[in-house]
C-alpha cells in the first residue's frame, strides 16, 4: 500500500510522522500512520524545472561568458565581436589577439592617412584652380580687397604671428582667390599674408578697406572649398580663368561670403 | 542520495548567500520543489507541476530581501504555495461551471468504495478527504511540506499554540476518517 513511502528516506520520514504522533498525542494505530506516510511520499517527486525556472538557475557568469581562452583557434573578428559586448577582456586572451587587433589599427591609421592626402591634394588643387582664376584683372581688384580685409583681420585677432598660422593649405582655399593675388604660378603654398606683399602693388586699394575695417570684420567660419561669386565679374562660380585654360577642378558655386565693408 | 544532495545545497546556501542568485535559487528548487509538487497535490490544486512552477517564479525576484538562510527560503516558498492555493479555491468557488469536475481532485467528497479504488491511481487528495479546509491545510504543511509549527503559524497567520489545537484535532480527524474507511474496507 505504502511501497513508495519511506522508499528514499525511510528513516527520516518515519522519524518525523512518530514525532507528529508523539506531539500530538495519538497512539500509533498503524492506520493513521500510514496515511502519513503515505502524505509524505508526495514530496518525494522532484518536477522537472520548466524553460523559464530552468534559465533562472543558469548562473550568471555562464550567461554572459566571454568565451575561454584558446589561442589557437580564437579568430581576430570574433574577439573583437565579442569584446564590445561584455565590455570584459581576460589578460590570456589579450596576448594571441594584440597582434590582429595592432594590424587593424595599423590598417585604420593608413587609412586616415590617404584620406588626409587626397583630401589636402584635393584642396590644393582647387586653390591652384582659384589661384588660375584670380589671375584675370578683373577678379583680381575685387579679391584682392577680400585679401586684404582677411589679412588684416587675421593679423588682428592672430597677433604677431598671425600670418604664420595661415599658411597652411587648409585655410587658403577659404577665399579662393585671395590667396596669391599676384602670382599666378602654382600659389599652394603662397600664404595669404604674402600676398598683401604682392597685390599691394596691384591693389587700388591697400590701406583704407582692410584699415577701415580691419578689427571689425566678422568673417564667417569658411568652409572649403569655397568661391567668392557675388558681384564677381566673369566668374559665375564656373571653371574660367583670365588665361582661358579650365582649372585642374572645376569650382564648386557655393553661397556668398558675407563681408561687410567690402563692395566689389 | 536526496540527503547528501540537501546537504549540499544547504551548505551552499551559508557558504554563498548574498552571491549570485541564480545559485540560491538552484539550491532552494532542489531542495524543495518536491515538497512543494506535493503540498499542491495533497490540496487538490489543478494541474500542480505548473502551478509549482510559478511558485518559483514568484519566488525568484525576492530571493534578494531574504533572511534566515534555507529555512527562511523554505518559509516564502510555502507562503506562495500557500497563496496560490487559496487563489485557486477562490477562482473555484466564483465559477464553479467553468471548471471540470475532477472527482480525483475533489477534496471534497467523502470517502466511499470508489476512492479506495482509486487510492493508488495518483491521486492524493482523497488522502485528506473529509476533513475541513483548516485541518486539510495544517496537515499539508506540517507533513507534506515538513514545515515547522512556526512555520505553519506564520503562513496560516495563526498563533503557535493555535496551529498545534488545529494539529491535534486534525490528526484525530484523521484517525477517525482512515477508521471509517478502514471499517468500510471490512465490511
């Protein structure tokens, strides 16, 4: 009748049903016993977790492991998939993986590196094309007036040194045409404040605009590449230059530069 | 072997408390998941292995705020199982159509010539069959489930000395219930 009960532990539960008998003062009759111990044998089942209960036991460590170290076969791609997930990168694993990981730093750091030169030829070029373009007289007297204001305006909030820092590729073709003025050869590298030196003999007017508006100037912030195209004769923000050969690239027509104080 | 498991989870339960969860809640359903099963079914609680699931699923979220170690799991766990008995009684009685009837599970029926038959087909709530719900409870919990008067007073919101009256009648109840059957068996 009993089989299952007291099959497991026997001795525990029949240990504690006399002690139940015994508290509550009842003979042992043989019959109640037994349907105690038969009362007992139903915890002697243990269910099987469900998907949900199961989950909830994994510990958490298994749950978000990064994956043990194994040099031999632990591949570049998936330690790096690996490692932005759990945020955790265990010492033994970094050794084997340093190498993959300098490579593709390496590669980026390359990367960067073209990109940075074709885009600095890129700027070049078109300030060589700007430069071809303000060769024509014409530009050349408005330019030059931009030219000036810009030099004196650098050379106000620059300082003494302030023809120094401009003579970098960048900022130059931030007024195309300004830069070199008179020189119509290759004026990469002719920084802004030479030219004042050169175009002051070709300006008509030198000293009054950029003295007139020397510190009040508020240039924009230029980006590049950039034209000078309002009120600019001859020069629709296309691809002309005084010598009538097409820039190297053609400009790009971008909106007026707003300087106030200079009227082409 | 279920000695030395228990063991086992016990110690595991002094040595780790505090650590990770999961690894307490593994031990608390290794413990007492069986008692648990068989605490429902000494109820008559439809389909008691899901129902003992979401026991432990109730259970898991405050593994965090507990106190008093293993014995103090073992109290939360029966105090859900407890809740959840009572829950399932209540949604019995408001729509008594709508369940099936199971005479199996029908706690309520008195013991005749068809439930000794059925004494060994699996089902238990015929163990405990004409007594009232307090003493069917009291019995559950300090037999099945192994809970300790203290215990038992806590989930039953009695005092101690009233849980052992309610033990004692109910044992004689009980007496006097497998007398009955026994005499029947006879006749």
């Amino acid at each position: 009748m009993s089989d299952t009960a007291g099959s497991r532990n026997g001795s525990r539960d029949d240990a504690s049903v006399d002690r139940l008998l015994l508290e509550a003062g009842l003979d042992d009759d043989g019959g109640l016993r037994n349907v105690l111990l038969e009362l007992q044998g139903l915890a002697a089942e243990r269910p099987m977790p469900s998907d949900a209960v199961a989950a909830l036991m994994r510990p958490a460590v298994t749950r978000t492991a990064v994956p043990t170290p194994a040099p031999s076969h632990v591949a570049a791609t998936r330690h790096l998939a690996v490692v932005p997930a759990t945020g955790v990168m265990p010492a033994t694993t970094v050794v084997p993986e340093f190498a993959a990981t300098d490579d593709l730093a390496a590669r980026r750091r390359a990367k960067h590196r073209i990109t940075l030169t074709t885009l600095s030829v890129t700027i070049s070029l078109a300030a060589g094309g700007a430069v071809a373009v303000a060769s024509d007289q014409g530009i050349r007297d408005t330019i030059g007036q931009v030219n000036h204001a810009v030099t004196s305006f650098v050379s106000t909030v620059g300082g003494g040194p302030a023809p120094a820092p401009v003579e970098t590729p960048a900022p130059v073709p931030g007024q195309p045409g300004v830069p070199a003025v008179g020189p119509t050869g290759p004026a990469v590298t002719v920084p802004v404040p030479a030219a004042p030196g050169s175009g002051s003999s070709q300006s008509t007017q030198p000293a009054p605009t950029p003295s007139g508006s020397g510190p009040a100037v508020p240039l924009p912030d230029l980006p590049l590449p950039e034209n000078v195209t309002p009120g600019v004769p001859g020069v629709p923000g296309g691809p002309l230059n005084g010598e009538g050969q097409p820039p190297a690239l053609p400009l790009p027509p971008t909106p007026p530069v707003p300087l106030p104080g200079i009227h082409p | 072997m279920l000695d030395t498991l228990a063991e086992e989870d016990i110690d595991t339960f002094a040595d780790t408390a505090g650590a990770d969860p999961a690894v307490l809640f593994g031990a608390v359903y290794r413990t007492f998941s069986g008692a648990v099963l068989g605490y429902l079914k000494a109820r008559g609680v439809d389909d008691p292995e899901a129902v003992t699931q979401d026991v432990f699923l109730a259970f898991f979220p405050k593994i965090g705020e507990l106190t008093g170690g293993l014995q103090g799991a073992k109290s939360l766990v029966f105090s859900i199982a407890h809740a959840r008995m009572v829950d399932y009684y209540r949604r019995v009685e408001r729509r008594p159509d709508f369940t099936p009837y199971d005479p199996l599970q029908d706690g309520r029926s008195t013991a005749s010539a068809e439930d000794h038959a059925l004494e060994n087909s699996g089902g238990a709530a015929h163990l405990l069959a004409g007594l009232t719900d307090e003493h069917r409870e009291v019995l559950a919990l300090r037999v099945v489930a192994d809970l300790s008067i203290e215990q038992v007073a806590g989930i039953m919101g009695k005092s101690q000395g009233a849980i052992k009256q309610l033990q004692r009648r109910a044992l004689q109840n009980l007496k006097d219930q497998t007398l009955r059957r026994n005499q029947a068996d006879h006749e």
